[in-house]
C-alpha cells in the first residue's frame, strides 16, 4: 500500500478486485463479459 492512510490506491483496488473476481470465476465467464463489452462498443 502507497498510500500513507494505508488505503489502497485506485490501481490497487482495481488489481485485488481482479484476483478475487479470478478466484470465483471461470474462463466461460471471461469469455461472456468480453462479448458483451465488444457488443456494447460496436453499437
């Protein structure tokens, strides 16, 4: 932690909340949210 209040910065939080979301969650599931994302940026 960078910070000096020992709060993670937005990065940080970004990486932990990554992990976590890899832990509980599987490749089908990447690949669905990727899908949805290319579907949302082509309209």
């Amino acid at each position: 932690m960078s910070n000096k209040d020992d709060k993670l910065t937005r990065s940080e939080a970004g990486k932990k909340g990554g992990e976590e979301t890899a832990k509980s969650h599987d490749k089908d599931f990447y690949e669905k949210i990727g899908k949805k994302g290319g579907e949302q940026r082509n309209k």
